[in-house]
C-alpha cells in the first residue's frame, strides 16, 4: 500500500508551506479569528471557539483524494506560522481549481504571500495538472486584487455573488490560465 501524501509539505526561498494538521489549533484559531485576517472573507464568521478552528481543520484532512487542501506558510528563519493558502473546488474534469489565501497583519507587503502562491501554483500545473485557478476576490480586497494580478492573472468579468449575514457581496473571479 502506497502511504504517500498527493498533497505534500512544499517549499520556498524564505517559507516552508506544511500541511494543516491538528498541532495548528493554536494558530488557525488565532488566525480565524482575527478581524484584520477575516475582514474580507465573506462566506464564513469568524472564530470564536477552539471547535471552529478544528473544523476548519477537519475540512482540509479528509482522506485523500479531496478536492481542497490547505497550507500552513511557516518562516524558515523562526518556524513563525504567518498564515495559509491552498485550494478549494478542485474540478477534475474541467482541470480548475480555486485559490485562497490569508496572512497575519504584520506580515503584509513583504513578499511572503507572493512567494507561496508562486509555490502552490507550481503544485498545481505540475501536480494537479490544472490548467485554470480561480481567485474570487471582494472588489475592496485591493491588496488582494493586486496580488493575484502581479502572478498574472486576469479579470475574467465574470462574478459571482455570497450571501453573507443577510448582505449579498459580488465577488470578482480572477483566472489564471496555466
């Protein structure tokens, strides 16, 4: 029997990308349940309890083979865990998938969230074999908007809506054809 992982610890020049696993409690509750981290992420309430953060967990540790997967972005220099990416809505048969990301406030603008993405894009052409990912992004999300532009992709004009806390929010849909 093959115990090898599809989805596998990557790595980059300053982070390690490891896979989410229960020993992150701790941080994925920090990280949820901080508005600065969940302003823009409008599908879901933010943390409150340590059973939210495990079920977050829980999501992205179904047995393989799943169509999501996150990584936790751990700094090589101190093993600080600054935030995670990783992917949602694998669609095999159209070779899409969805891309998500989220970072600690003090880690903005210094390049660490371009540098993963960068890693888990390559994952995806080499790995999945996808040939379009997905970003949808809130239009006041503008940090986020220039990001994905800056690792070329484009806005499709296309949107799509999510209903959160009775409010409706148009998301833009970013694409990158790989």
């Amino acid at each position: 029997m093959n115990n090898e992982l599809f989805f596998h610890d990557l790595e980059s020049e300053r982070l390690l990308l490891k896979n989410i696993s229960y020993e992150d409690r701790d941080f994925i509750f920090k990280q949820f349940s901080d508005a600065d981290v969940t302003k823009y992420l409008l599908d879901e309430e933010p943390c409150t309890t340590m059973q939210e953060a495990d079920d977050i967990i829980d999501c992205y540790l179904i047995p393989e083979p799943r169509l999501q997967h996150r990584w936790i972005l751990t700094l090589k220099s101190d093993n600080s865990k600054i935030g995670t990416c990783g992917f949602h809505c694998w669609n095999r048969e159209n070779w899409s998938v969805e891309i998500g990301y989220d970072m600690q406030k003090e880690y903005w603008d210094k390049g660490y969230m371009t540098e993963a993405l960068s890693a888990i894009i390559l994952f995806a052409k080499q790995d999945m074999q996808v040939k379009r990912i997905d970003a949808h992004i809130y239009p006041d999300n503008v940090r986020s908007s220039k990001l994905v532009k800056k690792l070329g992709f484009m806005n499709s004009a296309d949107n799509v809506i999510y209903a959160f806390r009775g409010i409706d929010y148009i998301h833009n849909i970013y694409q990158l054809e790989i």
